[in-house]
C-alpha cells in the first residue's frame, strides 16, 4: 500500500514546522534542494538536510524503500473514503456485537455509504479537520455514542487523560496536539487486541503538517510523551495512507526516529 507522503513532503514539513527557509540550511545546496523539494530523491543529500533539519539522517536516506504494513488485529478494519485527489481513514473496529468507528471522513455521505444500515456502538473522533468530520451528520442517526476532542452537537467533549468504555472496548485519550491544537489520541485495548489511533499525527514514515514554530514544538512534545512508552509492537490506525506500527517508525520515520531517541520500548 502507498504510504502517504513523499521524501519531498518531509523535508517541506520540517522547514515549515520550524520556520526555515532554504538559505536558513546550511551545507546544503539551494539547486539540490530545489529538486529534492520537486522529487528528485537523492540519498547523498538526505544526511545533510537531517542535520538541518533536526531529523534522522538514516531514515530519511532510506525513505524510498518500502515501509512494511502490519498485520491488523482481529476485527479492525481499514475503510478508505475519498478525499479530493487523495483518500482520508476511518477505521472499523468490531468486538461481538459492539462497533467502534474512528473518524468519520470528508464526504457526508461517504462514511454511511461504506456502513450501510450498520449501526454503529460509538464514532470517535481524533481532531476536527474537514476530512475527519464531514461524514458525521450521514451516519449520526445510527450512532449511539459520538465522542470528539472539540463540542460537537449532541456529541461527548473527551479531554486527555479521559477514559472511555464501549462494549469490551477501553478506550484512554492522550494529547497529540501540533497537527490540529485539540487533536487526541486513543489507547484502544479490548480481549485479544489493542492499538493506538494517532488520527494526523504520525503517518507511516511521517508527521502530520504543523502550521508554525509553536505548533511544530508542541508536536513533537506530545508525540513523544504519548507514543513513547508504546510497545514496539503495537499497530498505529492513521488517518491517512497504511496502518504502521511503533517499531517501524522508530527506526524509519525521519521524524520520530530522533524525536523518540532513547524512548525505545519491546513488545
């Protein structure tokens, strides 16, 4: 499956997170940048444009590789639903009689059209952006719980450190602000499973997109206190491209490679 972003989106991400422009990289040249930025991969660039940058040097050398996919738990699923000239995550998470829906798509009909007539126990949601709230009012007359980091009409507010319960699901909200400043994650376990929801977060192999210094700094403080201690082995539900898990992007995610340095966890 096609990871999400491109080595191009990376290095964008990180100059804007941190308010650099390309004469701000030093030892690296603006001509090879330039194309670096227009997709032409070059491995021998990639070290000094993480030193820069503050990223992970092997990893992003070898981000052209292909990232592996994990195996889902039992009764997760990946519904992928359009979004402009892309597609946008939710994902389905079935324990006996009891669904639990993460994020709700762009299109206000997309998510109901992939659940026809399914009700759904509990739609939580990880931040408010557009893609990740636009399907709720399609599917909301069947949904019994509607949980979400920001008010929504006849919606439950969740803060970080709020625990929910749905069916044999355990669900335990985290800040994962910086992409979106109200953005949560969940610690979702139920017998025989358990995974975390990062929403825009963290991406395979990448970090959702920041909008300034403050937020850039902020993601990477909450990335690192929420997913730290995560066991290697656990499956990230992302809200765009594959599911990944926290070994993976310890190792190739130039991001979390040097922002969770020392924070390694077995399974």
């Amino acid at each position: 499956m096609k990871i999400y972003d491109a080595a191009s989106d990376i290095v964008a991400k990180a100059m804007r997170g941190q308010g650099l422009l390309p004469c701000d990289l030093s030892g690296v040249d603006s001509k090879e940048l330039g194309a670096f930025l227009k997709g032409e991969f070059e491995p021998a660039l990639a070290e000094p444009l993480a030193t820069a940058l503050k990223l992970d040097g092997p990893a992003l050398a070898r981000y052209q590789e292909a990232f592996p996919e994990p195996e889902l738990p039992a009764g997760v699923t990946r519904i992928e639903l359009p979004f402009e000239d892309d597609t946008v995550n939710a994902w389905a998470l079935r324990s006996g009689a009891t669904l639990l829906v993460v994020d709700a798509g762009l299109g206000s009909t997309d998510l109901a059209s992939a659940l026809p007539e399914e009700p759904v126990s509990c739609l939580l949601i990880t931040h408010p952006h557009r893609d990740h709230i636009g399907g709720i009012s399609g599917v909301r007359s069947r949904v019994d719980r509607l949980v979400a980091p920001v008010s929504i009409p006849d919606g439950e507010r969740i803060t970080a450190g709020d625990q929910v319960g749905v069916g044999a699901f355990r669900i335990e909200a985290f800040s994962l602000a910086g992409h979106h400043p109200d953005a949560l994650g969940y610690r979702i376990d139920w017998p025989g499973g358990r995974c975390v929801a990062v929403g825009d977060a963290v991406f395979a192999g990448s970090a959702g997109g920041c909008p300034d210094l403050d937020a850039y700094a902020m993601a990477r403080r909450t990335i690192a206190e929420g997913l730290g201690s995560v066991p290697n082995d656990v499956v990230l539900l992302t809200g765009h491209g594959q599911a990944t898990t926290l070994g993976v992007e310890r190792s190739r995610n130039p991001f979390l490679a040097r922002w969770l340095a020392g924070s390694a966890t077995g399974s």
